[in-house]
C-alpha cells in the first residue's frame, strides 16, 4: 500500500532550524492537525509563506497523539468569518485588544 503524503503546517523559529507542529481547533473546540493534498491548497488556505512538512497519516498521529489530538482533517475549510477586534468586558477602549481567536476548521 503506497503511503499518501499530506502537507503538513510547521512554525519555525528565526533560523529555520526547527519546526513545530501547527495545530488548530475544531468548531466544537477540540484541537486537531490539519494536512493538505498538495502544497498549492496550503497555500490558498493560509497564504504562501506557511512553512509546510510532509507527513504520512501514520507519521502525523504519532506525533499529535502523545498530545491528546486525535483528529485529523486533511484539505480543511475555513469557515470561522473574519472576527472584528473586541474589548473586553470592563476594558477601556483604549485598552489592548483581546487576543483573536484560533482559526476554527470543519470535516470535509
């Protein structure tokens, strides 16, 4: 059985030197990790300077695993709309935004 290879997303540090996986969340708040089946629909989705990896299927649950991510989603959907900057309740104003929220993903 050939082994499908998903594109995987990385961050890296300054030097390039090391790569940690990207995870995500679910709509229902479960973290999950994302692959793409090719690099051009990584790119559509989370623009062209995402480093990516490539993993087998078997390679990415042995390393989401240990961490409680037991799903996986390959060539995902946004479907969270673009979130406006909010204050928090009791902030001022002027006071620093509250943190955006993680990118929400769907089942295909």
């Amino acid at each position: 059985m050939a082994c499908v290879v998903w594109h995987v997303p990385v961050t890296t540090t300054g030097t390039g030197s090391t790569a940690a996986l990207r995870l995500f969340r679910m709509r229902d708040g479960r973290r999950c990790a994302v692959g793409f089946s090719s690099p051009e629909a990584l790119a559509a989705l989370l623009g062209p300077a995402q480093a990516y990896t490539e993993l087998g299927e078997a390679a990415l649950r042995v390393l989401t695993g240990p961490l409680g991510v037991d799903t996986l989603v390959l060539d995902p959907g946004l479907v969270a709309p673009p979130v406006a900057t909010a204050v928090a309740p009791g902030a001022s104003p002027g006071a620093a935004p509250a943190p955006a929220p993680t990118v929400h993903l769907q089942h295909r």
